[in-house]
C-alpha cells in the first residue's frame, strides 16, 4: 500500500491561448422570466382631473393667485400663505378660503373681492367664492420659501 505517487512535469516555452468565447456557442437552457420592471415603466400616471390638484383649471387658479401681490409687501398672496385652500367643485365653480396678515390690514375690504374677480375671469372658472378666515391666524412661517428669501428671512 505504499505506493509511490510521482507527478508529471512537462515543459513547453509558451502556452496556447484558452479559446475566445462567442455568443453563438452558448446554449439556452431557460426560458426568460417576464420583465416586470419594464411593464411598470411602461405604464402611464393618470392624468389629474381638471379640478384636482396638479390639473389644469386648479393650476390656472393658482397661477391667477399668483399675480396678486400685496400692496405693502413685494411678493404674491399665494407665496405669502394668505391662501388657505382651493376648492375647484365639479361644476367648475371656485371656492377660495384666504386670510390676510392682519385685521387690520389697509386691504382687508378690497383684496377678497379682488382675489374673486382674478379667479372669477379664469377661464373655464363657473364662479368664484372667496371666504375671508381669521382662524389659523396668518403667521410668517406660511410663506414659501421664495417668498422668505425675497424678503430678506431666509
């Protein structure tokens, strides 16, 4: 049982080159699974109702809210976080709830019937209501960012 275990060593000045591969040699031994990513990917986001948020006739209201400036401040009503909410009802009527800084604001009987006359002439808009709140009261921390910027708070 004692056998003698001898290696062979040949000797050669270079060695052949391993052969390339090529995508015809190899073999198919599976069927591809499904591509799931490539179906989500396909897929489309529904497109928002006009009077959602993001769709066009809620858009053109923020837009036209946008173009109401403040007359003792230099930045729109909407960046200012005087607008509350806006409501675009089925019919396509508007319904704006806003505030102002203060009560006592030098605009506070002139810029609700402003806002709804702005919102009012957007077209597509079948009415617009404005309701004037005092409840949350207007704080500085509702401006946007922009906003805050352009007036030197950021």
């Amino acid at each position: 049982m004692n056998e003698e275990r001898r290696i062979e060593v040949e000797e050669v000045s270079e060695a052949a080159a391993p052969p390339k591969a090529r995508v015809g040699d190899a073999v198919e031994t599976f069927e591809r699974k499904r591509d799931y990513l490539e179906g989500f990917l396909a897929q489309k986001a529904p497109e928002p109702a006009p009077a959602e948020a993001g769709g066009d006739l809620y858009e053109a209201v923020i837009d036209a809210l946008k173009e109401i400036y403040d007359p003792e401040i230099p930045v729109n009503i909407y960046d200012l976080g005087l607008i509350y909410d806006v409501e675009i009802t089925p019919e396509h009527h508007a319904r704006v709830k806003m505030t102002l800084t203060t009560p006592h604001c030098p605009v506070a009987e002139s810029m609700p019937g402003e806002v709804e006359l702005r919102v009012g002439a957007v077209p597509g808009v079948g009415d617009a209501e404005v309701e004037l709140v005092w409840d949350p009261p207007w704080d500085p921390q509702k401006m946007t960012d922009e906003a805050k910027l352009e007036l030197g708070m950021l």
